[in-house]
C-alpha cells in the first residue's frame, strides 16, 4: 500500500510543489488548508482535508492513517503584527505537532527557512546554522525559528523530525517572490539595493518540492532528523542579475536603478513602525529585513544536503528561467 | 614582593587549561609550566624557553602542532609568567641552574630538542651545554648570545637600560610589556592581553626589570663572562643540528645577530619569514609547523645523495680561450661601448686579481647593481673566477623588492652603479663598495672604496697571482624569484648547475661558436647577454630602456644584431610586440639584419598567435620558440611556435622536455593538495616537478621552502600546475596556490581564463575562487575599463559564462571587470590572483553588518 502523507499549506507556493513531488514519487497525499485545494493539484488525486491548523480537532481528524507529515502551513507575508506570527508560525505548528505525535505517525518534515539563522552577516558557502530566534529578523523570521526549534526538540526514536529550509524559492507558479519581483518591474520600480553585487543562491520551485519529498523518504536517516537542512540550487548568482534575468523571463526590464543599503535598510525601519502602527493593510515597498536579504551575500554548502537527503537539483537555474520565460510568453 | 605560582585563567585563545601545571622545586621556588605529555613513553622531549617579557604561552602552538609521541615542556622562568615571584635578582647562570633543576624535577631525559626565543636563547643553550649527552638538536628564533663588535646594541635594550628609565619601563609602568607585544606585525586584541595577563601589576613585573638588567653591555658585568662562555662554546656543537628560524623585521634582534650565530654554527639550517617582526612564531603563522618539521626529520636518514664526480670547468673557459681575438665580443648599444674578447679577457682577469687584493675572498657574496653591459659581464666573471659568489637582486623586482632581497641575501660587497651604492648605503651593507662609473664627489658620498677601474689597475699592477679556481658545488649565483605573489625568494646556483646550463643552452638551440656561421646573441632581454661568453658568442645589446620591454624598436634591435652579425635573439613578448609595431620605419639594411635571425626565444609569458605571425614576416628565416621555466629552473620545456597555432586544450602548451630533463606530475587530491609520487600518466592534473641538472642547489636560507620545494629529493616542485597530454607534451594550467577547491573537485584556472578573454576580448582575465576551499564557487574578473571593481552586465556575465562553459565546464557564478589587474613587476603577466579573490569576494559579500 502506498505511503500516505500530509501536506500541510497545500495551496502554498512550497506546499504545492511538495505535493507534486511526492505525488510523483508513488505517494497518497492529504492536503490540509483553509481554502479549496488548485484544480490542478486535485486533479493528481490528492485528498483534501479542508481546515485550519489552529483547530487542534480538525488537525487530529486529518492525521487519522498517516505515515509521514510535510507541515508547510505558515505566515509567510512580510509585515503584519506578532501575534498573528506566533499564532499561525508557532502554536499552530505545536498543535500539529502534538497531532502527528498522538496518532502515531513516525516521520516529519517541518518546512523552515535559511533566514531563521540569518543574522545579517554575510553567508558565503555556509552551514545551516541552529535557528537563531533573538537574532533572527523580522516577525516571519523570528517565529520560524521558534517554532524550527520546538519541532526539532521533539525528534527521538519513533517520531523523526527534521527540519527542510529551502532557499528563496521562485518559478512558474510562485506567486510570492517571482510574482512581487515581475510585478515591480512591470512597474518599473524594481531596484536593486547598493551594488547589487551580492551572490545568493536560490531554489527553483520543482527542486525544492523534489528535496522535501526525499526528505520524507529519508527523515530517520542519521544527520538529517534532529537537523536543519538548507535546500538551495547551489548555483549562487548576484542579486542584479537573478532579478534581472526574471523580470526579462516576463517581458520586463530589469533593475534600473539602486538605493544605497543604508537608505534602504533605514527606510525599511521607518516603514515597518508606520505599516505596524497604522494598522495598514497590504504590503510595504521595503523593510528592513526585505534589504538586508538583497544587500547581503547568503549562499549555501550544499554537499551535505545533496548527500543527506540523496537529492540533486533537476531543474538548474538556466531551464528555470526558459520555464518561467514560457509560462509569460503570449498564447497563441 | 614574593607571590606564588598560579594557574593561567582557563579562557586564553590557543591556550589549553590541561597543560598547566606547578612544580616545586625545593631551594628555588615554584615554576609554572605547559607540558603536552606524550601518549607512551617519550620518543623526544622537546624542552621550549621563552624570553623576556614574554612566557610560555608563546609556545602555545608548539604543544598544540607537536606529534603525540614528543614530551613537550614549555617553562614559565622563576619571576616570570605565572611562575613564583621569588625574592632576589635572577642572573643567566641562576637561571640556568633553575632549569636544569626543574628537568631534574620533571626527570626529562634524552634525546632533548631545546626551542628558545629572545632570551630564552641564552638560557637554553646554557642548559644545552650541560646535557650534550642529551642534546638531540637546537632551535633558535630572534636570539642572541653575543653582542657583534662595534655595532650598538638594540635600541630598544638601550633606552630600556638607561638608568632613570629602566624601572620605570620595565616595571613601575606596562610600557615594556606593551613594547615587546607591539613588535609583531599585528596579534589579535585576545591574544595580546594573553601576553600581557600575568603582568598586570607592578609587583608582577619585577623580575622583567631585572633580565633587562642582567643583559651584559660591558665587560664588567656579572653575567658578561657566562655569556661569553656561552657563546664561545656554542661554536662546539658541530655535531648538533640547528635550526634558527628567524623574523627578517625584528627591530630587536636584526638580521646582524643571525649573521652571527650562523658564523659561530656554519652548519645551521636557517629560514629566515620576511616581514615577520620579533615575535616571529605569532607573525610568521607557518613558523610553528616549520619547527615541528624540522625536529621531525632529525629523524629520517639524510636525503642527499653525494654529488657525482665532473670534469673542472670555469664559467671563463670559452672567455679565456678567445683572450687572443679581437672580434667584438659585447656590443652596448646604449652606451655605445664595443668591447673586444681580447680586452674583455684581460680586464675581467684584472679585475679578478684586483678582488683577491682588495680582500674579496672565495665564498664571500658579492651584489652586483650594476645594468647589463661590459662592466656587469667583467664584474661577473670575475666574480665567478675568484670563487666569489654573484647575488643579482634586478630591477624587475621593483625597489622595495630590490631591497627586501639584498636584506635577505647579505651581501658582503657590493659593485655598483651610483643609483646601487646608494641603496646599498642606505640598507647598510657592509664590507667593500666598488663604484662602477668614474671618480667624483660622488665617490665619497656613496662611501665607494674604488671604482670598478681602479680595482683593474690594482689588478694590472699585482704580480700574476696563482687564484684557485672555485669547486664545482661552490656557490656562484643567488638570484630571485619575481615575488608575484609574496616577498622575493632568493635561489642559490652552484658553478656545476650554471656549467649545465650553459651546455643546455648550447645543446637546446644547437648553438655554435666557431666555423663559418658562428652564433651571435641580441639580447633584447638584456641581462641574457651575461651568458654570451660562458657561451662564447657575441652578444649585443640594443639601445633600448633596460627595465622597459615596449622601449625597444625594429631599428635599434636591427642595430644590434649588424653589430655583431645577429643570429639568435632572446626576448619577451612585449619586446616583441614593440618590435613588430615599429616594423614600418625599418630600412633596408635593417631589414637584411632581421633577416639574419635563425632563432627567436620568446621568455616570460605566452606568445598572442597574431603576433608572431606578425613576427614572422618581419624575420622570415626565425624559428620561433617559447621556452618554459623558473628562475629556479629555466629552461625545462620548449614549444615550437607552429604546434602553438593548432593547439587546443586545458591551459597554455609549453611543449615536450628539452633532453636532461625530467617531468612528473603530483596529482591533485580532492583538496588540491599534491600527492607524493609522481606520475607521467596523459591528462592527470596536478603540480608540475622537474628534475635537471641545471635546477637551481637550494633556496637561500629559507629551509622549509627548500624542503617543500625538494620532493623527492633532488627533484623541484615548480608550484605551477598542469598536466601532460598523450604525445608527453606538458601544459601548464596556473598556480597550485591558485587552484580553486570547488564541491566537484579542484579548478586550474588557466583554460577557463583563456576562453573568457576570448570571448571578451580582453587581454587578462583571472579566474579566482569565492568562499572556503571545497565550497568555492568560480568567478571571472576581467580587465575592463570602468570601475576599480565592478559587475559585468548581464548579458556579457551569461556570454563569458557560456564560454567558459563550453571550454571547461564550469559554471561561473559571477563576472567581474576590474580597472588594472594586478601582476608582477618583472614580467606584468603574472597575475596575483589571490589578492584579486580577496577583493572579489568581498565585493561580492554584499553590504551586511560587516560589509
């Protein structure tokens, strides 16, 4: 009988990729969300167990004959109150992981990311360094490290857990970082901050969905439970040309102008208080954070992941962007 | 003003808690010291002494790099470190006797290396002394044991001893501790206050005050006649390997102290770390491991095989035979001077005699600063005739590096141009000055003993004297390595390797000196015109800016070859190029001359094939060659130019192995470290080492870059990788410190340069690493107008990075442009790619908080 296995966030830009991947792989997929599932995702056959993640009942309801958890729900949006972090990104992670302790299922791959270690320095071929909770920046940040730490505490014989932090995920179909990216230059406001020359790594949308599915095959394995692992393409690129080379994918021109990091990063600061104090809804054109990531090395060694999780990236950066270029061009 | 011994604070850097230990030792006090115990009984104990105002956490590395099967013990003196503040002055033989009482405690016994710095040196050789049954080797760094006639002592003793100043200094105020941590190039903040942590009070500092004190600067002092025993007994150990590792910068212990302990212990392995300041074990990060390998191969049977037999010879022998002919022998266009062999014969053989007059003994090392010419080839041979050694520290070094190496070298005596004895002047060099000019003011100013003239006539009017002639493993030439990356390396060559290099010369290019054709040499890389009469060829040199290549033109090279009848021509790319562009205001004649050429050498760097298609219109009957070589060992291979037009692969085709010399290949493991064996396998990548008789002996007083550069033995490791194809033809594909450690493997960087200039068409690309060894990504920086330092567009980044693609299969992560690459001064081709790396990847880092 086939493994089954929950996504949580099924309709997520991760989450969705996940799906595909295990699908792929031979899986049965539960997909856990508040909304209705994408056509294209049921129509692969995955079942859908609507509801949300706070509600410690409907959790333990969907975990009924589960073997493996990929739990991708989360906040992922780049402002907003604490409280509304904490709820979704911590105590809804510790209800689920409660669930899938109580019923009994035995592997679980939390999804997490690099920035829950990123303290603002340069990262160049660096290690997934243990969630920084204080140190981390932002509310997204600083929640997914609290709750990377409480999943990964939780690991021990019988119930494997690891912790999978794919880096800077973009492609056909993400609608948070490619879609804001396309979205500014079609306005042409995209701008790169300071010289732009920083390299980061990134992750095409299918490799990461690829990795957590080779995580779930692979959580009790020694060095990948009770550890964090960064996922990335291990093609670092500079920011000027990964944002130019996506906003050309989709028509648009690139970045043609640059803020020095110490505007951007003090403008970020101001507009995080007001957006905060204000109660404003939608998204601000710049945080703190937001300029730190674009102004600063952060790239990735990947040896130890590609062994680990017995993963290679399948779609490298070059296809990735003929992908994206396509899924703009015109119809007909 | 007593205090007990204490334990080191448990969190200084490099320092581990478990070696410290107290040991009383009754009648003298409690002595704090770090002992790193062997696992199992002892192989060697090594027994490491500090000095003053230092303590045994100067050794902190030693204990930490030491092989588990050595006992290595490094004591705090009594009064000093964290030592008993006992009462009393402790002079050298107290403190002689307190470590021979602290061994008795510690029962070490034989075989005992001693290690001592500042001094510690002293002290350690006293206890040497007493246990020679012991003793298996001595090490020594930035010491002294007597103070050299004449010459002040350290300043920084002297002001330190001035009465009023002493207690204040050295005591009363941190200012003597401070003075001494200052004299490195720059400890981290950490482990400056781990040097300073046990003196942090007056009280604490006593017994420094009075080792400034007992430093005996007259005869009278109490500890003068301990020290001068010392120091005379010193020169006794001829059967005990020593070992001085030195710090070329100590304003403390200057290069005048090595130069006398190695007169008091000739046998002594030195290496001597450039830059390096008083503190040489923490500036010379290398210094540490060097003294673990150094006491490590006492251990092995001696490598050196005794040196075959060969036929005397002299470098002078073609010279002499040609004392009779009054045919041009050298031809300085320049100066306009032609001299005939017959009177270069004579003049060199007065000058020769002049040398012995003036005191200029077999052995002594003479700097030659003097441009190449007439004068510089007499000096030369001269030189070489009385057994005398030429040290050549050129102007390709640059000033700095010309200065550097001549600190390095020690000349004894210098022969020079007004311009090289006043740099001579300034470096204090002692010993004779020989002007190379005429007789004026300038004279006294440079402080010239003679001129190059005068020591002829001296010469002329001495009774022939009968001077030996050097052996064939004397020294005869110590010259340098370009420094492209780091300070200049001097290389020692003995008369029996430059005999082989002549003849290689002679046999590679099938050069010939009598019958109906004789070979004549232009030298348009000049300083080649000092082999003309080993060679026994004519040689000119053409009116041109010696250190400026592009200063040449297609007439004054014409020139040159009608002087003497031209047939070969040594020269560099750049000359080249200025030749060919200058080609149009050629004459007739001058082209005949040109014509004339059978050889052209091209030296230094590759050869652009436009070029010498251009080249070979202008000098049709010219067999062009690219020889490959070091200034260690030149030439090893040689390319013809056709094989040059078709060759495609990874790195530059320097061709196949001229006869008499070996190549093998070191393969690269997957951190890019160089195996052990050699290999001549096709296509395996790794460092190129050679083997000739033309090699150079040794590198001066650098041991462990010698013992490096010696595996296997006899052999030389170039420190250029590369690899050689199916038809046993050798490329060349970079540095091996240059080799990038990617997640695949290692990178050269040479084939992936060539396809991105290509394909930028740019003249220098530099292909350099970003990140740790073993997770570097490749980035491409080009030489492009625009920024000191900046991004390529987008689209040139994606077309060089499918050219390299393409070439190599890599993939690079960025493209860089750069203003101005760096490159050495000798040659302007030789890129420092590790300064470009260290600037890439900061740039490339971003602007986080510590951007």
């Amino acid at each position: 009988m086939a493994e089954r296995v929950l996504v949580t966030g099924g309709s997520g830009v991760v989450g969705s990729a996940a799906i595909r991947s295990l699908v792929a792989s031979g899986r049965e997929v539960v997909a856990m969300q508040r909304g209705a599932l994408p056509s294209e995702l049921a129509d692969l056959g995955v079942t859908e167990a609507r509801g949300d993640i706070a509600n410690a009942a409907a959790v333990a309801q969907a975990m009924q004959g589960i073997d493996a958890v990929v739990h991708a729900a989360a906040r992922v949006e780049i402002i907003g109150p604490w409280s509304e972090f904490e709820a979704v990104n911590v105590t809804a992670t510790r209800t689920v992981l409660d669930a899938a302790e109580g019923a009994g299922v035995h592997r679980f791959v939390f999804i997490s990311s690099p920035s829950v270690a990123h303290v603002g320095e340069p990262i160049v071929g660096g290690a997934a360094e243990p969630a920084d909770p204080p140190g981390a920046r932002g509310h997204y940040s600083r929640s997914k490290a609290m709750a990377e730490l409480e999943a990964l505490s939780r690991d021990r014989d019988g119930f494997a857990v690891t912790a999978i932090r794919p880096h800077l995920v973009w492609g056909v179909g993400d609608t948070q970082l490619t879609a804001r990216i396309v979205a500014r230059a079609r306005a042409g406001r995209l701008v790169t901050i300071g010289s732009g020359a920083a390299l980061i790594d990134t992750t095409y949308i299918d490799n990461a969905g690829d990795a957590i599915a080779c995580a779930v095959a692979r959580t009790t394995v020694e060095g990948v439970h009770g550890q964090p692992l960064v996922v990335s393409n291990g093609e670092p690129r500079t920011v000027v040309e990964m944002l130019t080379r996506i906003a050309e994918a989709a028509g648009a021109p690139g970045p043609r102008r640059s803020v020095p990091f110490a505007v951007a990063r003090a403008g970020g600061r101001v507009v995080e208080e007001y957006w905060e104090r204000s109660g404003r809804a939608g998204e601000p054109p710049v945080t703190s954070f937001l300029a730190e990531q674009l102004a600063t090395a952060h790239w990735f060694d990947q040896r130890q992941t590609r062994r680990l999780l017995d993963w290679t990236p399948r779609v490298g950066l070059d296809e990735g962007f003929e992908r994206l270029a396509a899924s703009y061009a015109p119809l007909g | 003003m007593t205090a007990p011994a204490l334990v080191p604070p448990p969190d200084l850097p490099g320092l581990d808690p478990a070696w410290s230990r107290l040991v009383d030792v009754p009648g003298r006090g409690t002595f704090h010291v770090l002992e790193r115990p062997a696992t199992g009984s002892p192989q060697l104990t090594v027994l490491a002494v500090h000095g003053n105002p230092t303590w045994s956490y100067l050794w902190r590395r030693l204990l930490a790099h030491a092989p588990g099967t050595w006992r290595v013990i490094a004591v705090d003196h009594l009064g000093m470190g964290y030592s008993e503040r006992v009462p009393g002055v402790r002079r050298l033989d107290d403190r002689i006797d307190d470590l021979d009482a602290l061994t008795d405690a510690l029962q070490v016994s034989g075989p005992v290396v001693t290690v001592a710095h500042d001094w510690g040196g002293p002290i350690s050789l006293g206890w040497a002394l007493r246990h020679r049954a012991d003793l298996r080797g001595v090490v020594l760094t930035n010491t002294a044991v007597h103070q050299p006639p004449g010459a002040p002592a350290p300043t920084l003793i002297r002001l330190a001893r001035m009465r009023p100043v002493l207690r204040a200094l050295t005591e009363r105020t941190p200012g003597f501790v401070r003075g001494t941590t200052f004299l490195s190039r720059g400890m981290p903040a950490d482990v400056i206050a781990a040097y300073r942590a046990p003196y942090r009070d007056p009280r604490s500092r006593r017994a420094i005050g009075d080792f400034v004190a007992d430093i005996p600067l007259n005869p009278g002092h109490p500890s003068a006649a301990v020290l001068d025993a010392i120091a005379d007994e010193v020169c006794t150990l001829t059967d005990v390997p020593v070992f001085l590792a030195w710090g070329s910068d100590d304003p403390v212990f200057s290069d005048r102290y090595l130069r006398d302990l190695v007169t008091r212990m000739p046998h002594a392995d030195v290496h001597r770390y450039e830059k390096a300041r008083h503190l040489v074990t923490e500036d010379a990060p290398a210094c540490i491991p060097d003294i673990v390998e150094w006491i490590s191969h006492l251990a092995e049977p001696a490598r050196s095989a005794p040196a075959s037999a060969v036929p005397l010879d002299s470098m002078d022998a073609r010279l002499v035979e040609r004392a009779g002919d009054t045919s041009v022998a050298i031809a300085d266009l320049r100066s306009g001077l032609r001299v005939s062999w017959s009177v270069l014969a004579a003049r060199t053989s007065e000058i020769a005699t002049g040398l012995r007059e003036m005191g200029i003994a077999p052995g002594d090392r003479v700097a030659m600063l003097v441009p190449p010419g007439p004068d510089l080839v007499a000096a030369v041979y001269a030189t070489w005739r009385i057994g005398a050694v030429v040290v050549v520290a050129d102007s390709g070094l640059g000033v700095r590096g010309m200065r550097r190496a001549l600190r390095s070298a020690e000349p004894r005596h210098v022969i020079g141009i007004p311009a090289g004895l006043g740099l001579a002047r300034t470096l204090g060099l002692p010993g004779r000055r020989i002007l190379v000019g005429r007789t004026g003011p300038a004279t006294r100013i440079l402080a010239a003993d003679a001129t190059l003239s005068e020591v002829a006539r001296v010469g002329r009017g001495t009774a022939a004297m009968d001077i030996a002639f050097p052996g064939p493993d004397d020294d005869a030439l110590v010259v340098f390595t370009s420094g492209a990356t780091g300070p200049a390396k001097g290389v020692v060559y003995t008369h029996r390797r430059l005999w082989a290099l002549r003849d290689a010369l002679r046999d590679a290019y099938g050069i010939r000196n009598t019958g109906d054709n004789p070979d004549a040499l232009v030298a348009a890389f000049a300083p080649w015109a000092v082999l003309g009469p080993a060679l026994g060829i004519s040689s000119a040199i053409p009116d041109m800016e010696i250190t400026d290549a592009s200063s040449l033109t297609a007439d004054t090279t014409a020139a040159a070859a009608a002087a003497v009848g031209g047939t070969l021509m040594w020269t560099s790319p750049t000359a080249l190029r200025a030749i060919v562009s200058t080609a149009d205001h050629l004459t007739g004649s001058g082209r005949g001359d040109l014509e004339n050429l059978r050889l052209v050498l091209a030296a230094g760097a590759p050869v652009p094939p436009e070029l010498l298609d251009q080249a070979a219109r202008l000098m049709p009957r010219a067999e062009f060659a690219t020889p490959y070589g070091m200034t260690e060992a030149l030439p090893l291979t040689e390319v013809r130019i056709d094989e040059l037009r078709t060759a495609r692969g990874s790195g530059v085709l320097v061709g196949r192995a001229l006869p008499g010399v070996d190549v093998g290949i070191a393969p690269l493991g997957p951190d890019a470290v160089p195996a052990v064996d050699l290999v001549t396998t096709p296509d395996v990548t790794g460092e190129i080492v050679v083997r000739t008789p033309w090699m150079r002996e040794r590198y001066d007083r650098r041991w462990a870059t010698q013992r490096r550069a010696d595996s296997p033995a006899g052999w030389h490791r170039t420190g250029d990788v590369g690899h050689l194809d199916a038809e046993g033809r050798l490329w060349v594909e970079g540095r091996l410190a240059h080799v990038l450690v990617t997640p695949d493997g290692p990178v050269t960087p040479v084939a992936a340069e060539l396809a991105a200039q290509r394909c930028a068409d740019t003249s220098l690309a530099a292909l350099v690493g970003i990140g740790r060894p073993g997770v570097q990504v490749p980035v491409i920086v080009l030489l492009a107008p625009g920024p000191s330092l900046g991004l390529a567009d987008v689209d040139l980044t994606q077309r060089v990075r499918a050219a390299v693609r393409e070439a190599t299969g890599l993939e690079v992560a960025a493209v860089l442009t750069m203003r101005a690459l760096p490159v050495d001064v000798r040659h302007r081709s030789k890129i420092d790619r590790t300064r470009i790396a260290r600037e890439a990847s900061a740039f490339l880092a971003g602007e986080g908080d510590d951007g």
